[in-house]
C-alpha cells in the first residue's frame, strides 16, 4: 500500500478523530450520559436512526431521550405500561412506535439477565464456538438472531437490525461497534468493550465512504454489500493492521467535502 496515501489518510483521520467531531455527529447523543448502560442503549438507538440528515438524527434521539425522561436505562427497567403511552408518536422516516415499544422491550428482557448489550452480540458461547467466519460477522449475524427471539416480536421491525447473513453492508451496526469497541485517547469512541478487538471490526461503508474508497482504489468490488465492506477493511489492515477502522474518520470526512469535487481535495499522487 503507498506510503503516501497512509500519510495522507493519517492526516485526515488526526483532523476528523477529535472531540470538535462530535457535536454534529450521531456519536454525540451516547456522549451525554456516564452510565454504561445509557451509552450502549443510546448508541444503539443513535446508530439505528442514522439515516438523513444529521441535525434531524440528533434532535429525534433527543426527543427520544426526553420522552424516557433523561434516563433511558432507569426508564426501561423501571418503566410501567402507562409510561409507554407517551412514545406512542415517536417516529423517524420508517422507525415508529411499534419498533420503539419492540426495542424497550428487547433492553429490559437483556438487560434483567446481563450487564451489558456486549452480551448481546458476543456472549461465551459465540466465544466458545469454533468460528468459520471472522469475529465481527458472527457478532452481528448472533445479535440479530438474538434480538428478533422474542415471543412478540414484530416482522416489520426486522428491517431496522440488518446482518452479514442478508449480504447488508451493517454499517450502522459496525459503527454502533465501532463506538462501543474502538480505544485511542481522542474522545469520540467509548471503548467499554472487550471481547471484540479494534482489529476485529468492519468498516462502515455508507454513501461517502463508498465513493471515496473506490476513488482511492480501496474499493474494487461493482456491488456495495457484506463483501464490499470486508475488501475495505482488509486494504485498510495494510495501514493500520490493528485499527483499520479509524479510516472510517477520513473516509468519512472526505466525504463531506467532496461536495466541492474530490479532484480538489486529493493530493496529486492520488488523483
């Protein structure tokens, strides 16, 4: 991999992985709170409604957060049927208030028998299993088992949890795991968690970071899936083999300006 494009992309993550990163960015709605469980359940919420505008995101997870009065662990483990009829009318795009009740539901009953939403995605037995796939994969293809299980469970909300196993590219999902997992001293991701690794994890791949790959050749699959964002991550690996995904930042980020034309803002080596 060229030295100069690792230079260049160094750059750009040093310029986007800061806390100035944070106020316009979804990962700012689990930065509100301390308690563990807050930040995992918000940032699994803020993850899920991340499509559209930026503003829109953040202001509905807050609204979201006001209607569970400021403390959505407590509220949903403490919650009563009545408390539930004021997230009747909560919604955003496609998410409504079926989904909403589904996913309080879904945290109580994990959160009565385990700590932490880690559980969720890698409990010992996945850890314990031999694995035909990479860590990540089976994490995400294990939680989505685990979080449509529930007697109740409404088919419309399947389309909100996507998984390697539908050839999704899960990119909200790999960056609710890259918030959750990632550890650097930069203050944007929480690094709570441990049994994945940050050499585990899978880019997001989502529009602006799709374009850029392909333009800096990170990219050479036609299709956009699964497979996509694994190639990306691997040619990421030969940056960074033990955090590729902090290119999510630069890829990301320079696929933000690229509204003023990515021949403008790639160095000449690349273009």
């Amino acid at each position: 991999m060229n030295d100069n494009l690792k230079a260049f992309l160094d750059s750009k993550v040093g310029q986007y992985n800061r806390p100035e990163f944070i106020t316009n960015d979804p990962v700012s709605i689990p930065h509100m709170f301390s308690k563990k469980q807050d930040i995992e359940i918000m940032g699994f919420w803020a993850a899920t409604l991340a499509w559209g505008q930026r503003v829109t995101i953040i202001n509905k997870c807050k609204e979201l957060i006001a209607l569970m009065d400021g403390a959505p662990y407590d509220f949903i483990i403490n919650h009563e049927e009545p408390d539930l009829k004021k997230l009747l009318h909560f919604k955003h795009r496609t998410f409504n208030d079926i989904d909403t009740l589904y996913f309080i539901a879904f945290f109580r009953y994990h959160y009565e028998n385990h700590e932490s939403l880690e559980d969720a995605f890698v409990p010992g037995s996945v850890l314990d299993a031999e694995q035909s796939a990479s860590p990540a994969e089976n994490a995400l293809n294990h939680f989505r088992s685990y979080f449509v299980s529930l007697p109740d469970f409404p088919h419309r909300t399947k389309k909100h949890v996507s998984s390697p196993a539908q050839k999704s590219t899960c990119k909200r999902l790999n960056m609710f795991l890259r918030w959750m997992v990632r550890k650097d001293d930069s203050g944007v991701d929480f690094g709570l968690w441990d049994k994945l690794t940050p050499a585990d994890l899978i880019c997001p791949c989502d529009l602006h970071v799709d374009r850029v790959a392909r333009r800096l050749r990170l990219i050479t699959r036609k299709q956009t899936d699964w497979q996509t964002a694994v190639e990306l991550t691997e040619n990421l690996k030969q940056l960074d083999p033990a955090d590729p995904v902090k290119y999510d930042f630069a890829l990301f980020g320079l696929g933000i300006e690229q509204r003023w034309g990515i021949e403008g803002i790639l160095p000449d080596f690349i273009i």
